[in-house]
C-alpha cells in the first residue's frame, strides 16, 4: 500500500465524522440533545449512565466522562474495530469518496 500524503491525511480527517464511525460502525444508539450534542452509553466499557458519554458533533469528538477519555473519528475506529491508523484513514477515505 502507498503512503496517504499529509494533506490527504488532514481531509480524511476533516471530513470524517464521529457520529457516523459510532453509529455505523460501532452500532452506538445516540440520543440527540437540543444543543446539538448526543448522549449514549460509553461503547469502550460497560457503561450504565446514559448522559456520561457525550457526543459533540460541533467539536466532532466524544468524550466519557466516566473513563475520562476522549475519542476523535479515527481513534474510535481504532479502538473499536481494532484497526491500525493507516487502515482506519483508508476505510475512513473510502467512506467520504477521498
């Protein structure tokens, strides 16, 4: 496989979407909330209290508040699906047609 360019790099990365890797992907149930925020259980541990992992689609992260971590698009992949960094940018590529 060929190296992905910095710049191919940095437009997977902003298009990728972290709503779609949760919901598509990881099978994540997201509750919307009026600030254009979501809810959901933390997909990365058992997770009990909907409201303690939060979805910003504005910052396009999620947060668990619980855990204390903090996932983007790509590190949602990777942990989730087990993928390494260059096969998440590429599946990441492919979905967004880049």
């Amino acid at each position: 496989m060929s190296k992905i360019d910095h710049i191919t790099e940095q437009r997977i990365k902003d298009a990728a979407k972290i709503t779609d890797v949760l919901s598509l992907d990881l099978g994540v149930q997201l509750h919307r909330k009026k600030d254009g925020e979501y809810l959901a259980l933390c997909p990365f541990h058992t997770d009990r209290h909907l409201g303690s992992f939060v979805v910003s689609e504005r910052k396009n992260i999620a947060t668990c508040f619980s855990c204390g971590r903090t996932w983007n698009a790509i590190d949602a992949l990777i942990e989730g699906k087990g993928m390494d960094y260059p096969i998440a940018l590429r599946y990441l590529a492919a979905r967004y047609s880049i």
